[in-house]
C-alpha cells in the first residue's frame, strides 16, 4: 500500500496551526516518525500552551489586560519563529527563552 503521509516539513508545519494541527500532526506522526516533526511537535505544544496561559491571564481584573497581552504576545512571537523554523527545516534552534523547556518537558511525544 502506498504511503500517503505529509512529508515531516508539512507534519512540523501543521503542528503550529491551531490544536486540532497539533493533533493531526502527533497522528501522522506516530505513522512514520520523524526527528524533524517529533521536535517541532514539542515546541508546538509548549507555544500552544502558552497562548491558553496568556488567555487566562487576560481574564484576571484590571492588570490582566496589560499582563495577559504582553504574554500573547509574546506566544505570538514564538509561534512566529517556530513556524519560520519548521519552514527551514531547522530542528537544533528552539524558540527562544523556553524551547529548552518544552523539549525537557514534552520528551515523551
């Protein structure tokens, strides 16, 4: 039978792209795995994770406007680079500040 999986570039793209991406993603994935995806996969969730965190903050009274907005964007900045990355097929530079993190943290995927 004919593989019919995205290349890993495609796989490490679609994991920046919304959730539901991530979960695609982690699906193709596990089909035939890839070092490039796997990585990106990681990042993914960690910035995924903390656009929820930057939303919940906004939710907190008066200063969490100000607090909430500067956390997403500052998640957008690192959505922007991983999906830059993910383009270049880069999978040794993390995003910055906690990349490092979400590889540690994320190791089993």
């Amino acid at each position: 039978m004919e593989n019919t999986n995205p290349s890993p570039k495609i796989i490490a793209l679609l994991a920046y792209l919304t959730i539901i991406g991530w979960i695609a993603s982690l699906i193709f994935n596990n089909n035939n795995p890839s070092s490039l995806a796997k990585f990106h996969i990681r990042q993914a969730l960690g910035v995924h994770l903390l656009f929820v965190a930057a939303g919940m903050v906004v939710a907190v009274p008066i200063l969490g406007w100000i607090v909430g907005g500067l956390a997403w964007l500052f998640a957008f900045v690192l959505w922007l680079i991983g999906v830059l990355d993910a383009i270049a097929e880069s999978e040794d530079k993390t995003v910055p500040i906690l990349g490092n993190q979400f590889q540690e943290w994320f190791k089993t995927l």
